[in-house]
C-alpha cells in the first residue's frame, strides 16, 4: 500500500547520494612548522576550546601541540608526552640514520595509545575526538596521543529498566566504557568488536558487537551493509540508527530492539544476535529483535521457570487489555448489549446514567486526557512531578466522576488500560497509537470491526520482518525448538539449544556443544 | 498518476467499499438509551386485545452510583417501573408502549414471560411468534403461567427480597432444581415442546402469596397450544421424576409411624412404550433414584439393612404414588401427553406412530401404565441412631 511513498524515498536517498558526500579535505601536513601553524590557525578559526601550543626545543626545533581545553588529561599529556619530547629535542642532537620522527615515537612518547597521522585531515580528525595532536618541524606527519579523560556519567542503575534481580549496571554515554562492561560480561575474544564512524559532521564513533562463531554471518553482513548505507551528517543516538535500518521503515512496531542493561545485552549476544553501539547514548540497538521478546525480561532468566512463564501469560494479556480494553467497552455498550450478563447489565447501565456523552466520546476523552498527564509527567522537571499526579487523580478520577463527565466505570477501564499499557515498555508507542483506532472500529463496527482491525494488525505482524527473520516467529512460522523460550519458558537448565530461528552457527549452548567443538578439534 | 498508485488506490477503495457489505448488526444503540425489560407479561383484555406488561428496571436506583447521582439526591427513586400497553398484535403493543417510556424497550436480558390464564386458555402459539422470530427476544427466559391474579399484578408487586421482581421471580424458580416442584420452562424449551411431535407443552405455575410474595409451584397442563388444568406439588413432581428434570428434591416417607426426609441426589428416569404388532400396549416409565437420609424422626435404630430396605421402599412408593397420580390425571382429565410417551414412538417406533401418531392424546389416555421405579439409599449422614436414651 505504501509502495509510493517508499518509491519516493528511495528517489531522494539516490538524489543525497549524487549530490556527494560533502567531505573537507585537509591536505597533507606541511614540513615547515610555520606553515602548519597558519594551516591549523585556518582550521581552527573561532574554536576557542582549541588550544595551539608551540614549545621551542633547544634553539631551532619547535613542535606544536594541539588539543581541545576539557577534553584531555593535561597533566597525562605533560607527563607522557610532553615532557620527554621536549627533553629529547632539546639534549640530544640529530641523528643522521634514523629520523627523529621515529625516534620520538618508538622511544621517547610513553603513552600506549600513539597512533601517526599521515595527513591533516587524520590529524584534525584525532584532535576533535579528544586527543593531542603533536607537529614536528621538518616532519610531514603528526604524533598522535590518546589522553582522553574519563568523562561523563558514572555506571549506574537505568531508570527505563529496572529489574528486581540482576545487575544493576547500566550502560553509559562513553563508548569505550559501555564496550569495557559488555567485555567484563564475556571474557572471550570470540567477543568481536568493529569500529565504524557515521555521520558526515558529527563523525560519531559506532561499534558492531557481536560474538564471532555463534552469531550468523548473513545477517551481520547485513548490518554492516546497512550501517554503511546510512547517508546523514548527524548521528545523536541509536535512535536514529534504528531509523535507518529496519526493515519497514514505516511500520509501528519495532524491528530493532534497544537496550540500557549491560547483562540483558549480554544475554542476547550470547543468543546470536548482533548489538550496535553507538556514542554519546547508554541506548544500545540489538538485531533481529522479534515480537516475543517484547515479553521477555532478564528477571525471567534469574527466576524459577514456572514463575516466568506465569509472568509473561501476564504480560501478553497486559499486552492485549490495553490494547483492546477500550474498544471492548465501547463495542459491548454500544452493540452488543445482548452479551453482557444481565447483572453486569446493571452495573454499566447505572454507571452510564446521566453521562452526556457518547462511550466514545468519554472513553476518548479520558485515554486523551491519561496521555496528556504521561506526557507532562515525562517533559515535566521531576520536583512538580507531584503535583502533576495529585491534579491528574484527583480530575481524573474524582472529580470528572462527580460531576457527571465520566462514568466511574470508564475511569476503571482507563485506569487498567493506563497500567497495562506500562507493563510491556517495546509497545508503550505501539499500543498508544492502535487504541485509538481499535476505539475508532469499536464505534462503527462493534465486535466485528475489532477484529477486523486485529486481523489487518496481525496480518502486518506476520509479514513484518527483523533483517530477515519473521517477527512473529517461533509462532509464524512456527519453530517448535524456539517455544521452549517464548510464551511458556523452560527453566534455563534445559535450555539447551539457542533460539533457532536467528540460524545460528553454533546453535548449541553449554557444555554439548564445546564438546562437539573438541571433537571437531581433534579431527 | 503512475500504474502502480493507481493500483493502491484502486485496492483501498475496494477494501474500503467492502466495509459496509460485512456490518452485521449495524444499528448503533448505546446502553443509556435503552428500557431494561426484566419481565414481560401477556394477558387478554376483555375485548380481544393483548394487553402487554412490561417490568423496566432503573439501574440508577438499583445501584446508586456516584456518576448518577451526581445531581444531587432527591426522592428514592423506584427500582423498576410497570407499563402496560394494548394491541391487536404484540408488536404492536410493544411499539405502543413507546408513546408511554421515553426510550426504546431492550428485552435481551428479560428474565420471566407471565402468561395470563385466560389468554393461556384460549391458545399461546399464536402470541409466541412474536417471541420465535424476534432477534433480540432472550430464549433463555423463564415461562409461566400465571394461576388466578393477572400478569401486571403479579409484575407490580414490591417484593422485599429483591429490588427487582423480575429476578425474584426468577430466582425462585431457579430453585426447582432443589425442589422439583416446579418446572422450569425457558422460552426455548417451551417452543421446542410445541415443536415436538407426541409431546404436549406444560409450563409451571405462579400466584401471589400475600401481598408481597409470589409462590412458583405446580404445572399447568396444556393440549394442542391451550391451557387446560392443572396439577399440584406433587404430581408435578411426578412429572419431574418420569421426565428426568428432577435433580435434587425432599421426599417424606412414612415408616413405623415416624417420617423421614429424604434427599433425593441422583434421578434417573425414562419413560416408553411397549409395542406389539405396531400397536402401543403398555406405558412404562423406570425412574432410578439414589437417596441419602436427611432427617429421620422415627423412633429405633438405623443400624440394620432392613431399615435402609424398609425407607427405599417406602422411597419408592411415594415416587411410584406422584407419578400415578400425574399420569392418571393426564390421562383422565386432560387427554395430554406432557411427558412425551408419543415423542419415544415417534422416535423408536415410527411405523406404529404414523398409525396412532393423529389422534395420540385420545390413545394415550386409554393405555394401561408401569411405573417402575428403584430406590437405593446411599448415606444416612453423620449419626446412625436418633439421639435418644437407651431404652
């Protein structure tokens, strides 16, 4: 149905494609180390946080060292770095067999993390990523030293996924660290991490994480073909990303999943599934990411088997009330009165007395007036947080009953609708936005036009799908080795194969399948 | 415009023409605009008319809730209201009924249909139609026929018990399940047995008690759509026992000049004809019944197996007594087979029924009876003996 408007889309993309990338070029660096410094004041016009220091050696060598103020660790930089190059220049004369380029760097730099740049480009690109750049005179190449700091947010507790058991470690906006606490999970160096930069301007540092020998290639080929594919000057968070590469750009429901828990992502690298990085956001995206696991949490993992699969029946039924609870209502008061036992009869017809409004029109109204509240509640500084809830129950919930707004019975159908819908957060946006048009079917149709909608809704499940694998599966298709993880889960112990759906090249887990390892070893 | 936009647009108008095509019941009503019928009464005026009665509950009144008396409080208002209306047909007088209530009469959830006994006299397959092709009439609703007052004042009392008479009613006759002394005849059970071929219809009976009670016992027999007599508690139980729809009920016995209770908990019973040379001889009716001692007022002992005997087969007497009585009375005074000894040989021997199946009821009458029916006492509760002094 949306052919066109994809059509259109891919039109524009090839139109950004032609139009180049956009790319500065800087040039190589220029020996003489007056012309580097008019070269770098150039680029660095109007950078105030850009600091260009020059230090004469001796009585002819200079060097210039360029960093950005904040960015780095001075005293590391002056320690490391700076002092032996000043030493070295200024006691020891040249040397004719080896240049003192390299002699700077295999012997006098002691900081691990040295890398040359070749051009300036390399060079600029190193300074605004938070490291000291080091010109020499006479040398056509840049000393250049990681002395970040360690800045940002300490690890702790995500407020969006809390669990009752588990770690409480939550990933965090620095990229290296968030890598360092999926590391410290699995200590293995089948744990691959691959570095690419998106973004024309903002060059933000992406990193594909995924554990070699289990995770299947196609797929990984996949995100990285579509990873490279995204044509921005500006990645902010994996929010965008996931923009970008999932498959139907325009269906509602998520095909990539994210992540703030460091042992959650763990869990599903260890099923097979890849996991992007990205920096400046604790949001990590995880691919193929299907429906069921939208049900799915670490606490289940953690927990007594019987007590998860009672858990996420819970949760698929959250899942439908508030989806459905609304439409329901105003269908069997609208239509289908026939069905409702005569008692519970009495209850709605005294509960609807004297309401001027349609069941619609109140159900809308208050499901209106709940999003409103969910939404200041989110934009709203935390202290007046309070008082939003206070006026919310009280206008809510006391008043628009007494004075005849809302029924007493429609506030319980909001209310329950309002609580489910927090229970299963992947379709916290879904469900907000399919409510209304079940309520909208409900009114015209009754019965018949919820399910009509449903099958429309369960049609683009089935045919939706996550770099390649179904979304409703292990139910469409079914895959019966996958239900041992789905709606009933077994206790961990007996989960023996991984979710066989994601194709897997090791699709065994524990001690089995390092056993076949060995044998395949052996031979 | 491109082909293939052309085509979504064409699809969408399909799928969007199709709608309207599949809405079943497509006539919008919310609950607030309806008449909640709880009970529905059908009488004849005295020139001809059907006087239709019509028992409207308030759910406000019912259940006070906050939204509704948002108004501030007021006179208590009354749980249901009574209407009556006249017409040539029931249609008629339901639409009738709308000059008089302000919204539309809503009869799905009615719980009781009262048939005066003079328009039961006169015939109801006529007036049933309404009911049979009716959408939104429930099947489930119980029929009775109303003994000595009319409808409406039977639907007009205020019964203390509950706010609405309706469901009073209904409750009452709910309970034949533990009693067996009424029948309970929902609308479809009613339509089915006037359906049924060898089978005539029988609906319970109700009355006013006081001024604030009804009382549901007894049957009323009908021939060929008319109501014509009666019977009591307990030939009605016998009809019970012989037709299976006994599930519970108290039979006192007399023994060693003392009464017991019993509790009958299982029944069983069948009733046949016996056939010879497609000739109905015999009427047979085996009822198997299963016991326990409720109450045992007789003086001596409960210990020994003879005295178990000597209650089943006092049981069995009483049993054997109420269907006798049941069966004479049909065959005697009303010529009407309600327990549907003609609808076995419809069904059994149909070669037989299409010699005697028209004039059955007359048939019926004349054929001698076999009550067969087996006791069996199954506990005798917590004590064995009376609490009494030794002697």
């Amino acid at each position: 149905m949306f052919d066109w408007i994809k059509e259109r889309h891919r039109a524009g993309k090839q139109k950004s494609e032609n139009t180049g990338t956009g790319k500065v070029l800087y040039g190589p660096i220029p020996k003489s180390i007056r012309a580097v410094r008019e070269r770098l004041d150039e680029i660095f016009s109007c950078c105030s946080d850009v600091i260009i220091r020059e230090i004469a050696c001796g009585e002819k060598k200079k060097i210039i060292v360029v960093y950005i103020d904040g960015f780095i660790d001075k005293r590391l930089l002056n320690q490391d770095v700076i002092h032996p190059v000043i030493n070295f220049l200024t006691n020891v004369e040249s040397k004719d067999d080896v240049s003192i380029y390299d002699w700077l760097k295999e012997c006098v730099v002691i900081n691990s993390d040295l890398k040359d740049a070749n051009d300036m480009g390399q060079a600029v690109h190193g300074i605004v990523s938070g490291e000291a750049a080091i010109f020499i005179d006479g040398e056509d190449r840049a000393l250049v030293a990681g002395v970040k700091t360690p800045e940002g947010r300490q690890v702790e507790e995500p407020d969006t996924e809390t669990s009752i058991r588990g770690s409480r470690e939550g990933f965090v906006e620095n990229l290296v660290t968030n890598m360092v606490l999926i590391r410290k999970r699995i200590k293995n160096p089948e744990l691959k991490m691959e570095m690419m930069q998106l973004g024309e301007r903002t060059k933000t540092d992406i990193c594909i994480c995924y554990i070699k020998g289990i995770a299947n290639e196609q797929i990984l080929e996949e995100v990285r073909k579509r990873l490279r594919e995204i044509k921005t000057d500006a990645i902010l968070d994996t929010g965008i990303i996931e923009q970008y590469i999932c498959d139907n750009r325009l269906s509602l429901f998520p095909t990539v999943g994210n992540s703030e828990k460091c042992d959650k992502l763990a869990g599903k690298l260890l099923e097979g599934r890849v996991a992007i990085i990205c920096d400046g956001t604790p949001y990590v995206l995880t691919v193929p990411y299907l429906f069921i696991e939208s049900i799915q949490t670490t606490d289940d993992y953690f927990d007594h088997a019987f007590f998860a699969t009672f858990m996420r029946i819970l949760r698929l039924i959250a899942l439908m009330i508030s989806n459905l609870l609304p439409s329901i209502y105003v269908a069997l008061v609208v239509f289908h009165q026939t069905v409702i036992p005569f008692k519970l009869m009495i209850t709605f017809a005294a509960s609807q007395q004297g309401i001027p409004f349609p069941p619609f029109v109140e159900v809308l109204l208050m499901i209106i007036a709940f999003e409103f509240l969910r939404e200041a509640g989110v934009r709203m500084p935390k202290p007046i947080g309070e008082a939003l809830s206070i006026v919310g129950a009280i206008v809510l919930g006391e008043a628009s009953v007494s004075a005849g707004i809302a029924s007493n019975l429609m506030v319980i159908v909001t209310a329950i609708t309002a609580v489910c819908s927090f229970i299963v957060p992947p379709f916290i946006r879904v469900t907000m936005l399919l409510r209304f048009v079940f309520l909208a079917a409900a009114n015209f149709m009754g019965f018949f036009g919820i399910i009509l909608v449903g099958i429309t809704v369960y049609i683009h499940l089935c045919r939706l799908r996550s770099f390649g694998v179904p979304y409703m599966a292990p139910f469409a298709p079914l895959t019966v080795p996958d239900l041992k993880d789905s709606i009933i889960m077994v206790p961990v112990w007996a989960m023996i194969t991984r979710p066989k759906i994601l194709r897997q090249q090791e699709n065994v887990r524990g001690i089995k399948g390092s056993k076949r390892q060995r044998e395949e070893n052996r031979k | 415009m491109s082909r293939g936009r052309k085509k979504v647009l064409m699809r969408c108008i399909a799928v969007i023409l199709t709608i309207p095509v599949f809405t079943g019941c497509w006539n919008n009503r919310e609950l607030s605009d309806l008449n909640i019928v709880m009970g529905l009464g059908l009488d004849k005026t005295d020139d001809g008319k059907i006087l239709l009665t019509v028992q409207v509950a308030e759910p406000g009144a019912i259940q006070p809730s906050s939204s509704a008396s948002g108004g501030g409080g007021g006179e208590k208002q009354e749980p249901v209201f009574v209407v009556s209306s006249e017409g040539e047909t029931v249609l008629e007088a339901i639409r009738g009924m709308l000059a008089v209530v302000d919204k539309r009469l809503f009869f799905s959830v009615a719980q009781v249909l009262i048939i005066s006994e003079s328009l039961a006299r006169e015939g109801i397959e006529e007036i049933l139609d309404f009911f049979e092709r009716g959408q939104e009439v429930s099947y489930l609703m119980n029929v009775l026929v109303a003994r000595g007052v009319s409808p409406d004042e039977i639907l007009r009392i205020e019964s203390d018990i509950d706010p609405i008479p309706g469901v009073y009613i209904y409750g009452t006759v709910e309970n034949s399940v533990s009693r067996g002394t009424v029948k309970k005849t929902m609308l479809i059970d009613l339509l089915k047995e006037i359906a049924c071929k060898g089978k005539q219809p029988s609906i319970g009976q109700i009355t006013i008690v006081g001024e604030k009670k009804v009382k549901t016992k007894g049957l009323g027999v009908f021939r060929d759509g008319k109501l014509v007599g009666w019977l009591d508690k307990d030939e009605t139980r016998g009809v019970m026992f012989a037709v299976d729809r006994v599930e519970s009920a108290i039979v006192n016995v007399l023994v060693d000049e003392g009464k017991a209770a019993l509790e009958v908990v299982r029944s069983r019973g069948t009733v046949s004809v016996d056939v010879e040379n497609d000739e109905p001889v015999k009427l047979v009716v085996r009822v198997k019944v299963e016991a326990n001692v409720g109450e045992y007022e007789v003086k001596g002992k409960l210990e020994a197996p003879e005295r178990i005997k000597i209650l089943e087969k006092a049981l069995a007497d009483e049993i054997r007594k109420e269907i006798g009585m049941a069966i004479d009375k049909c065959q005697k005074e009303y010529v009407s087979d309600i327990f549907g000894f003609g609808s076995y040989l419809y069904r059994f021997h149909n070669r037989c029924w299409k010699k005697v199946g028209n004039e059955w009821d007359e048939v019926f009458s004349e054929l001698p009876v076999e009550i067969d029916v087996d006791a069996a006492i199954k506990r005798v509760g917590m004590i064995k003996n009376p609490l009494t002094k030794e002697e």
